[in-house]
C-alpha cells in the first residue's frame, strides 16, 4: 500500500543506515525562531489541506522534487489517501523536536491517527531560494519512546 511512498523513504533508509549512531549532524538545527515557526506553519497548512480533501492546496506544500515525482495534485492526495492515514485524517497532532539528518532539517510530528493509534512523522523540510519551507518527504514510525 505504501509501495510508492518507499521511493520517497528508501534513500533516506539507506542514508540513515549507513550513519554511524552518534554523530555531530544530529544536533539540533541552529535555526532561528522565525524558521522553525514557518517549518510548523507549512506542515499545520498542509494537514489542514489533507483534513478538507484540497490536494492542489496540500500539493503546494510540497517541495519541486516532491511535485515533480508525482506530476499533478491528484496522485498526491491519491498516495497520502491510501498509505498514509494519519497524515491524511490525524485526529490530533503534536510537534516535536527538529533534528538534522545528513545536513536536512527534520521536523518530527506526533499524530494519531484515525484509528487512535499513534505514530510519529519525519518530515524532511528543504530551504528554498526563495526563503519558504517545503516538505521533501515524509516518513511514518513508531513514536520515539519517553525519554530515551
């Protein structure tokens, strides 16, 4: 069901797996306020978006790249619809940290889903020249545990 997410999460995996476990990239991004709100605002708007069925509003959300690998707005809200429930019908949504992974900002997200199970979203964010925040992906796992 998510076969056409894993083109999206597959380089990140392979990346990620070849990263040793403790790494200065890690640390948190250095960003400042005015950023980390807009990261926020950009993936709120596009849960909003998914929450009314607006794909050509969600789609604006993501990045070139992002848009580019799907062509049109219907066969992103399509994807989302099928293998992404809880990004598509959260009941509730929290923030968490932003991180940095080989050099990109991540913003994680706890969200329930429609079901009432929790999961936690890796959104992968990229800096445009033109100074917005897109979403370049975005990745669902089990919620990190409490304070590990």
């Amino acid at each position: 069901m998510r076969r056409i997410a894993l083109i999206l999460v597959v380089p990140w995996l392979l990346a990620l797996a070849a990263v040793p476990a403790a790494r200065a990239d890690d640390a948190p991004p250095a960003l400042p306020a005015p950023d980390r709100a807009a990261i926020r605002a950009v993936i709120g708007a596009q849960i909003d978006a998914f929450r009314h069925d607006d794909g050509v509003r969600a789609f604006g959300y993501a990045s070139p790249g992002i848009r580019a690998q799907f062509g049109n707005a219907a066969a992103f809200l399509d994807m989302v619809r099928r293998g992404y429930a809880p990004v598509y019908r959260p009941r509730a949504y929290v923030f968490g940290p932003l991180t940095r992974t080989d050099g990109q900002i991540v913003q994680h997200v706890v969200l329930t889903g429609p079901d009432g199970v929790a999961e936690e979203a890796l959104y992968f964010m990229e800096h445009e020249k033109d100074g917005t925040w897109r979403i370049d992906g975005c990745m669902l796992t089990a919620p990190a545990a409490v304070g590990a």
